[in-house]
C-alpha cells in the first residue's frame, strides 16, 4: 500500500534539491540535523545533490536534549563528510522564560523550534544558502510542526513521503542504524515520542492518511478496512484543524488582483 521505488524517489529528490538551489541563484544548502531520520535522510539527499561543500548543517540541543541527539548526528556528518556547527540554544531559550516563566512543555519547545529557525536564517545568509525543510508528509497532514519553526524552509524534500516510507528511503540510503532504530521524537524533553504525544503509531496513521487523502476515501470506508471509528475521526479532525499551518495567511479583498486569491503565480514563476 505504501511501497514506493526507492531508487525512483532518491533520484526525483536528488534533483528536486538540486533544482530548488540552483534555479533561486543559490549554489548551497542548510538545515537543522537534529539527529532523528528525517533531517538524516534531506542531509544524505542533499550531499548527493550538492555535494559535500555545498551542503551544511547546524547542530542546535537545549539543555533537555538527549545526548545521543547530538552523537547521532555527529555521526551522519562524518559519514557524509560534511560540515556542520553546534550551536547551544539554551541560553538564549531560558534569558527568555527567566523573564516570562511557564511551565507549560510545549511553550518551551516551540520557542526551542522558532530559535532553531531564527538560527538557520541567520546562516543561511552567511552561507548564501537556502534552508531545507524536514517536515515529512504525515506531520504536515497533522499539523504536527511548528509554525514558523521547524515547519518555516525555502523548500521540502520529503514533504509528500510519509514517515514509514522516510523510514524505507532511510535504510536504502545507509543511515547510522542508531538513527533509524531509534523512537522518533522531537526531543522537546525527555522521554517525549512523537507517537506518545500524537497517540498512535506513525504505521497506522500513515494507512489512514493514505487512504483519506491519497484515495480519497469516506471515513465509512476506512471503518470496514478494521481501522477504528475513534482513530479515523481523531485523524480528520487533526487535518481540518491544521489546515492553517498549510497555506498562506489570508489576505483581505480590497482590489482587482489581491495576492492569494487572484494573484497566483507558481513558486518558481519566471525561474
């Protein structure tokens, strides 16, 4: 059901990177690896598309981290040969809630994910590069990002690839093991998984996502496949609700042509 050609995709990705650089008068590439597998997989996509010089990343833990984070991706960086900076959003992140304290988790980490974006603006300017996004279909379905963190980037590889098959197009590209095998998480703080925090595992959210969205079918539908009534309504009512995180902001109509909604050229207009 969601078995893809492996060598297809690595090869329309290849070139989707190397297009999405190119074509914008940009010969590098930059992104937060993170150390879990999908900032693994657009950093093993982009040294093929860019080359190893062309291509960097930025190592960003707060203090709540884990440490294998960071080790896992020292790792990919050393496989692929290339560079890569550690910059500690900690201080930054509690000069902030020392002044406005919370103890409320996701606050915390979205302003960890905002800082992680801010950071890699900054150098993408001092690369003269553009910043590749990492969000992978099933979390933009979800609305599970960021605004304007980690769902913010010039472009997104793997944004129509949902996480199981991340994880297919992971082991064909030889990632480390211990990134692969390793619970998917926003290491927002300890022990968080991603599947603990949306409630249910990526494997079943990725069939019902496929069937709602890529075959259109009626949640009724999915009920006799043996997918449960709860399950497929909690989907649903995540995508609906999410849907403002995947288009732009809105703008009111007060003339002939209003960006949006008569004024739409494509992306890549005149490139």
């Amino acid at each position: 059901m969601l078995e893809i050609n492996l060598d297809t995709v690595e090869g329309v990705l290849v070139n989707f990177i190397a297009d999405s650089i190119y074509k914008n008068g940009f010969k590098n590439g930059i992104l937060g690896l993170s150390g879990g597998i999908d900032s693994a997989v657009i950093l093993a996509l982009a040294q093929r598309a860019l080359g190893k010089d062309h291509t960097f990343s930025l190592l960003m833990p707060y203090k709540l981290s884990s440490q294998s984070s960071i080790s896992d991706a020292k790792i990919l960086c050393e496989q692929l040969d290339v560079p890569y900076e550690i910059i500690d959003i900690s201080p930054s992140i509690d000069a902030y809630f020392d002044n406005y304290p919370t103890e409320n988790k996701m606050l915390i980490g979205n302003k960890c994910a905002r800082e992680r974006m801010s950071i890699l603006y900054d150098y993408s300017v001092r690369k003269n590069a553009l910043v590749m996004g990492t969000s992978n279909k099933s979390e933009l379905l979800i609305g599970y990002s960021t605004l304007f963190g980690d769902s913010a980037a010039a472009f997104l590889p793997i944004g129509d690839l949902y996480k199981t098959q991340v994880f297919a197009l992971a082991r064909h590209l030889d990632i480390p093991r211990e990134i692969i095998e390793k619970k998917p998480s926003a290491d927002l703080w300890k022990n968080q998984t991603d599947e603990g925090e949306i409630g249910i595992t990526y494997k079943e959210l990725d069939e019902i996502l496929y069937h709602l969205i890529d075959r259109r079918e009626k949640p009724e539908q999915l009920i006799t496949k043996g997918y449960s009534r709860e399950n497929v309504g909690k989907i649903i009512k995540m995508i609906v609700n999410s849907q403002y995180k995947r288009t732009m902001p809105p703008v009111a109509k007060l003339q002939n042509r209003t960006i949006g909604i008569d004024f739409r050229y494509l992306r890549d207009w005149n490139k």
